[in-house]
C-alpha cells in the first residue's frame, strides 16, 4: 500500500479509521514476510557457512554448484524488492575518492609534443613559449622475443694447422632451444601466476612463436631436475630452524590409466622469524605426497626439533608424542570458527568471542618485529591475564549451550587446545597463529582453480620443488622471474660446494 499525501487523506472519521486499519494489515503482512525471510536467510547463511568450511577438506563440483546456488538463493533474499532511495548529492560528495599515485620513476618516458598555431589565432601575432603543461599516461608495450645467436669462429694455426675453437656455452637444458629467460619465464607464469601450458602455448602462438605444450612439459621437468641440488639445501635450511609453521592442501592429481584423479597432498613449511626480530632469511619448503598419511609429515620432520605451529592435524599428533617437538595451535583456526558463526546469524556470544581474541591481536600488532624476551614480557603481563578471562568465559558460556550447536563445536575445539593455543604466551619466538604457512598455500589454491589437477605424483612433486623457491624468493623481496632467470643461466657451470650462494637470501637484490 502506498503511503497517501497529506491532501489527499479523507476528511470524514469513518474514513480514516477504514484506512488505519486496512495500514496496520499492510504492515502486519510486511512484518510476517520479513520474519519469516530473515530466517530463511539465517537458516542459508548457516548452511553456506558450513558447505565452505568443508571445501578445505575433500571437495567436489557438486558441493561447488550447492555453494553458488545457495550464494545466489541468499543474494535474491537478500535483494530489495523496491529500488533504495537515491543518495544525497552531499553524501556522494564525501565519498572517498582514491588517490592517484605517481607513475614509477624507473619506466622510460616518450615525450609527445602537441605544439599549437604558429601564431595566434586572435590577432595574428607571433607566439612565444611562456611555459608548458605535461601530463602522463601509463602504456603498455606487449612482450617482445629475441634469437640468441652463440658464434664460435673458428681459427687456424699457420705452423701446425691446428684449428682453434671456443667451447660452447653450456645450455640450462641438454641440446634445449629456450634460454635462461624463457624458461624462468614459463616456471613463472605456471607456478606463480596460475597459467597452465595450454594456455601459455596459445599466448605465445599469437605472436607467431609455436611451442608445443608437451614441449613446455619437458622444459619445466628439465629446469626442475637442473634446480634440485638447490631446493636440497633450501629444505636443510628450512628443517634447521628452531619454530616451524606448518600446513597443507589437497590436490588433484591424474590417476594413470582410469581417466580419473585422485587427492595428493602439498605440505609447506615455513621458517620465518622476523616478527621476532631475528635476522635469519625467511624460506618456505613445500613437499608432495600421494595421500595424507601421518608417516609423511613425519618423514619430513625427521631432522627437525623444535616447535612446530600447525592446526589440528591428528597425523601431527604422533610427533608431539615423542617430545622431540613442541605443539604451538592456531588462534586462527579458533577464530574463524566464531566468524563463520557470526557472519550466518550475527550472534551475540560469535560477537564477544571475536571481541576477546582481536584483544589479543591487538597486542601482537603493538609488538611484531620485537625481540623475543621483550614480545615475552608483554605476552605474560597483557596477554596473560585475558586469556584466563577468555578460559573461563568459554567455559561458562559452554554450560548454556546445546551440545550440538556450532558455538559448542567451536567453543570446545578451542579449549580441548588451550595449553598448545596459550604456548605463544610463554613463549617470544612463537606466534599467535599459523598465518605464515596459510599465506605460502594461497598460490597453490589459485593454481588449483586454474590447472585443475598434477598430470601426476612426478608432477606433484615438481610443482614443489618451484614452489618453494619462488615462495622463498618472494619472502626475500625479489622479483621471482628475475631471480630465476639468473639462477637457471648460472647454476650448471656453478661450483657444487658453492650452491649455497645461489639462495634466494644470498641474491643481491634480496631486501627480505
């Protein structure tokens, strides 16, 4: 019912009184239906909120197509029926408006000269320059190829008629066509920014270069067997440290000979102490398995000792039991868990979790890059003290749950790892959480989206091996194509009791 002007009401009780009524049923109908659509959207959100906390596990197209279709059952809901009021041209005014920053200094310029009438167009006089306005606009100039042509003329001697020749330079790739450049070039757009072979065969044909994708296959295999020597003392570097963070993700991998795939797993490592203000170079170590069997973060922490900060794996379980390594738990993990609770129904008791554990990301914030006696000291005298509060307000707040609410769930996934969660506290070369080996998973998501699956475990494991120089690369502040391509053009005539010098931390443009 439309809301009637003043002038238009009518002028006798009866009237208005008719009218009151047949208002008060309007809204009465529009409050039922907002009700009853608000916990359709709750009971939704829920749902959604639990399908995506699944997809870290075992995951399917059919769980994708129920995320989307829930997503866009959720966005109808949630969609206004009526067009919203137009903003005020004041509150238009005050939005922010982003501020441009200048182009980088290093870019080559062109100047393009716009020069105007030699004389002027009012009078006819002669014109002379008082000053000049200059603009920029930021181009781009598509890739461009080249052919390296390596010529070696021979000589003859005139006395004994020895023919002389320099030798020729070695090649990245045994009787290989592309150089240095190219392949850090193909690793990079595969492993880095998520470019399959297919598609980077297709990019390269449109400027009339044929390579074929069986081709690009053979030069990422070569260039991973020519860089292994490297990512071995990447890895003995990484399992040297004293604190770990650790992790892992599914992968799909070709099963030979069914036409199906089959879920391997990628594991990273992380050693990365400059919250703590150590200056020891950060690394991150990825490894392969074909499944996730708990014997194979075992086999990778075979030489480690230490503490090891991870989520609540059960296959980690088995090494917390021997001694040899501590467990240090995710505050993350218990926070996301509130999160996904409060974004699908705004709870009250979601709320003041989330509350309480950003307190104590506060106080991390005002400490990072400390040393660790003095992120200690803090830990004890500010953290220390909430976290007994936070104990037992889950505690109590646990008795006046359903047991098989989602708030229950999460509160006693938190406090069945109370003394791994609260570790950090006591501890200055620890962590609040295992952000670390989450933030070093991210490209391997976004390659999963792209390339669907490893053609297999051989696969799997060279998608490792570049994985961890390039995450390592990045985490020393370099350009990881421009590292690599140095690195692939010097590491098969590099001295072997020497390799070391060719870790990203050692480059000289590493700024870390």
């Amino acid at each position: 019912m439309l809301e009637s002007a003043p002038s238009d009401l009518p002028d006798d009780v009866e009237s208005l009184r008719a009218l009151l009524a047949e208002s008060r049923l309007e809204n009465h109908r529009l409050r039922s239906t907002l009700v009853y659509r608000d916990a359709q959207i709750e009971k939704l959100l829920l749902q959604l909120a639990r399908l995506k906390r699944m997809q870290f596990g075992a995951k399917s197209e059919k769980l994708d197509r129920e995320i989307e279709q829930l997503e866009l059952l959720i966005e109808e809901l949630q969609t206004p029926s009526t067009v919203p009021p137009r903003a005020p041209a004041d509150a238009a005014a005050e939005k922010a408006v982003p501020v441009r920053r200048p182009l980088p200094a290093h870019l080559p310029r062109e100047s393009v000269v716009h020069v105007p009438a030699t004389v002027c167009p009012s009078c006819g006089g002669t014109l002379r320059a008082i000053g000049e306005d200059i603009s920029e606009m930021l181009d781009y100039v598509p890739a461009h190829w080249k052919v390296i042509r390596h010529v070696r003329p021979k000589c003859a001697c005139d006395a004994c008629q020895r023919i002389v020749q320099a030798e020729a330079p070695s090649r990245p790739i045994p009787r290989g066509l592309a150089a240095p450049g190219l392949l850090a070039h193909v690793l990079v757009s595969k492993y880095c920014d998520s470019l399959p072979l297919h598609r980077q065969s297709e990019i390269y044909a449109r400027d009339g270069i044929e390579i074929e994708r069986s081709t690009l296959a053979d030069w990422v295999g070569g260039s991973a067997a020519l860089l292994a020597p490297l990512i071995e003392r990447l890895g003995a570097y990484v399992m040297s440290a004293t604190k770990l963070h650790a992790d892992d993700t599914p992968v799909p991998v070709l099963s030979p000979g069914k036409g199906q795939t089959k879920t391997g797993r990628l594991w990273t490592y992380v050693r990365d102490d400059r919250p703590a203000g150590s200056k020891a170079p950060p690394a991150v170590f990825f490894q392969y398995t074909p499944d996730r069997k708990g014997e194979h973060p075992r086999q990778h922490l075979k030489s480690f000792t230490g503490t090891l900060q991870a989520d609540g794996y059960a296959g980690f379980h088995h090494l917390y039991e021997a001694g040899r390594i501590r467990e240090a738990a995710c505050w993350a993990h218990v926070r996301r868990k509130f999160f996904d609770i409060h974004q699908a129904n705004q709870s009250p008791i979601a709320k003041a979790a989330l509350d309480r554990i950003a307190a104590l990301y506060g106080i991390e914030k005002d400490i990072r890059g400390q040393p660790p006696d003095v992120r200690q000291q803090h830990r004890q005298s500010r953290a220390g003290p909430l976290l007994t509060e936070l104990k037992d307000w889950l505690t109590a707040t646990l008795t006046t749950l359903s047991a098989k609410s989602e708030l229950a769930v999460a509160i006693r996934y938190a406090t069945s790892r109370w003394p791994a969660l609260t570790r950090y506290c006591d501890d200055g070369n620890l962590e609040i959480d295992n952000n670390a080996a989450e933030r070093a998973l991210r490209v391997v998501a976004l390659g999963r989206k792209n390339y669907l699956f490893c053609g297999s475990d051989a696969g799997g494991e060279r998608a490792a091996a570049i994985y961890s120089l390039i995450g390592t690369a990045k985490l020393n502040g370099l350009n990881p194509e421009a590292y690599l391509r140095d690195v692939i053009g010097r590491i098969a005539d590099h001295p072997a009791n020497r390799l070391d010098g060719l870790l990203p931390w050692n480059h000289p443009e590493a700024t870390r």
